[in-house]
C-alpha cells in the first residue's frame, strides 16, 4: 500500500502550519530514509524535510509556496519493492 | 534489558511520528539513543523501589514496569492512561509499579525523589529512590542542597544524570564548571561514577553498585550517564543547534547495536533470535498504539476529579455554579 507523507511538526514547539517552499524531489524519483525531498519554513525556521520513506514518489499534493497546517497530506510515495 | 531497550526505541519511535503529524496532545520530549539509561539502572531495581523523571521519561515509566498500553493511551490523553489521560507526556506515573512521577520543572524531580528516600529510610525497608534528571538540572540550586542533605542523612538515593549533552539546545559544557557531575562526589562524600551510557553493561554495573550501597545504608551515589539523544529536545526542535556529523557519530555507537554485537559475540543470541525479539517489540508498541486509539477520552464532566480532595473540589463546584 502507498504511504503518505504528512507536513510533520519539525519548525517550533508551537508551529500549527508550514509553507513548503520547494520541492527537492519530483514525482517519479526514487526516495531514500532521510533524504530531503522538501524546504519547508515555519514562522521559527528553514528546514529541509526529510523522507520517512524509501520508495518512489508518486504524486506531490501540495504546489511549492503554500502553507498547509501540520499533519497535511503532502506527497504519496510507493514504498521500495511496491508495484506502480 | 535487549527486549526493554527495544521496546523503548519502538515506543518513541511511535510516539514521535504521532507527535510530528500533530497527532498527540502538549509538548513530547523522546529518548531515543539514550534507552541504556533507563534500562541499565531499572534492571537493578526491584518492584517496591521507586523512580522519578523528568519531561523525557516514557522510558524510564517502560523500564521500571509500566505497561506499554497504559503509557500510549496516556499520552493520547485517553482514560485508560497509566493518569487516566490527565497527565499525557510529561507526567507518566504509575505508582503500583513504584514510578511516583514525573516533573517537567527542571530538576524539580529531585527534592520529590530526596523526599521518597526518606521515606525509605524511615520505615526501615532496603527500598532505594532513583532521581533521573537532565544534565540541564545541573544548574538548579535545589540540586545541590539535596546533595548535601542526602549525604548528610545517609538517604538511599541514586542521582542518575541522564546527560545527553544538551540542555535543550545549550551544550552543557558551556555553561557547567564542573566537566562531570560525578565529580561532586568527592566534596559531597558520596559514590560516584561516570560511566560510557551507551553502554548498557557499564550503566547496569555502576547502578549495582549504588543500588547495593543504599541498600546496605551507606547513602547516596550520583551516576554521570553520557549519552546522546537522536531527536531534538522536544518534537517540533530542528535541531538546527548541532551538525548533522556530530548525530552521525552517535548514531554509529547506537546502544541497542552494541547489546546485540556482545551477546551474539558471546553465543548467547543469534541473528534469528535477535530479529525475533525486535519483532515482538514492535508488535507489542503496535497493540499499545491500537490499545489506546479504541481507549474512550475522558468525558469533560470528568475534568474535576482525581484534582482535588472532596472538600476542595465542593468549594470549586460551588464558585462554578
């Protein structure tokens, strides 16, 4: 089953909502643990975000420059060894 | 203690990803990469022992005895909680399996736990109280005060410095004189040791040696446990204080790996043993988390009890109405 990727609480103890400012990655790229696949900025930092998941990238939900509250469901990803 | 530490790691693990996705209640502080801490010194005690924490202490409630469904539907803030979802992260308590509680005041565990030895002394058991605290901890005048009074009333206390080495986002060395706590052993005329804390068999060792101490009536030890923490201070900290290298470095001396490489060195685990057991710990995390999402949240009317003393709670009631 595909896995999400949701806007997790990384920038600030009280951080309700991050922008993600880019993409590092596009849909159809390979993704490793801990690799980042996003910049994302709260109102306390910059953080790159890094990929719970080793798979592929499927779909990106979010469009670069939008601010989404945590817990949004930001990409979809095919987890490694997962038919497409 | 190789079941206990991967209990914790799989608990964290899951309380973090939870707390990431905004998915539990307040503030979540994880212990991951510091599980020998809490498992070495538990593995000393006994039942009627006690224990005190801090803001960081799901490990600590883990390994003195706590069940893994009553600590995840806590921290849920659901009635089945270990507090009845009153407490969530920061405040662990099981008493019945002698974890009297936890404090997020920094240090604020200490007096309580200088309070418990006393306790133990009086009625004359061979019980022993544990204080875990953070390096940060170190600062709090009440730390010294209870250092001294527990070495003057010979209390059977162990002081068990979890030092991750960073006081939230401030590295201790820059603001502590002293370059090891166990060194106040000596002015304090206490026991002390500093010990390699992801070494499990060092702290499980040393912790031996207070316990028996305290036990035998010859008062307080402090433990000096070097350790790292993986995570940020709390889930929401980038950790944008420290360098990738340097949790690199630590992640390579993993606690758990250590266990494992010395006891399938020694013969006495195997690969297949070992996948075993990470299994189970993942699974039981698994029916801990699956536990709590079924477990009821209080009902609000609720939200007065267990706070107060009857009588108190009357005068409340009667100012709300």
């Amino acid at each position: 089953m595909p896995a999400n990727i949701v806007m997790p609480k990384v920038g600030g103890y009280d951080m309700e909502s991050a922008t993600l400012l880019r993409w590092l990655k596009r849909e159809g790229d390979p993704l490793q643990t801990g690799e980042p696949i996003a910049e994302v900025e709260s109102a306390k930092a910059v953080i790159e975000l890094p990929s719970p998941h080793t798979g592929t990238l499927l779909r990106a939900l979010v469009a670069e420059g939008t601010d989404v509250p945590v817990g949004t469901i930001l990409a979809v990803v095919a987890l490694a060894g997962e038919r497409i | 203690m190789y079941r206990k530490m991967l209990e914790i790691r799989n608990l964290e693990q899951s309380a973090y990803d939870m707390a990431s996705a905004g998915k539990l209640p307040g503030l979540v502080h994880v212990s991951t990469g510091q599980e020998a801490v809490a498992v070495g010194v538990c593995s000393t005690l006994r039942l009627e022992d006690t224990v005190v924490g801090t803001h960081r202490s799901h490990g600590y409630a883990l390994a003195k005895g706590a069940s893994p469904r009553s600590i995840m539907a806590e921290l849920m803030g659901r009635q089945d909680g270990c507090c009845k979802g009153y407490g969530g992260s920061m405040h662990v308590t099981d008493v019945a399996h002698g974890m009297l509680g936890c404090t997020a005041i920094v240090g604020g565990g200490i007096g309580m736990s200088a309070g418990a030895a006393l306790s133990h002394k009086l009625r004359r058991t061979d019980n022993v109280s544990v204080c875990f605290f953070g390096d940060g901890a170190l600062g709090q005048g009440s730390f010294y005060e209870i250092l001294n009074m527990a070495s003057k009333w010979t209390l059977p206390l162990l002081l068990v410095c979890d030092n991750n080495l960073y006081s939230m986002s401030t590295r201790s060395e820059k603001v502590q004189a002293f370059s090891s706590c166990s060194d106040l052993a000596s002015p304090y005329k206490i026991w002390g040791a500093k010990v390699d804390a992801n070494n499990i068999l060092e702290v499980y060792q040393a912790a031996c040696t207070a316990a028996d101490r305290a036990r035998r009536g010859d008062g307080p030890s402090i433990l000096d446990c070097v350790t790292y923490r993986w995570t940020g201070h709390g889930v929401g900290d980038p950790g944008i204080y420290r360098t990738a290298e340097e949790l690199e470095s630590w992640k390579m001396r993993d606690p758990i790996n250590h266990l494992r490489e010395y006891l399938i060195a020694r013969k006495w685990l195997n690969e297949a043993g070992a996948a075993r057991i990470d299994e189970e710990a993942k699974a039981l995390v698994a029916d801990a988390v699956s536990f709590a999402e079924s477990s009821p949240h209080p009902a609000p009317e609720q939200a007065w009890k267990h706070l107060y003393s009857e009588p108190i709670l009357k005068v409340y009631q009667e100012c709300e109405s």
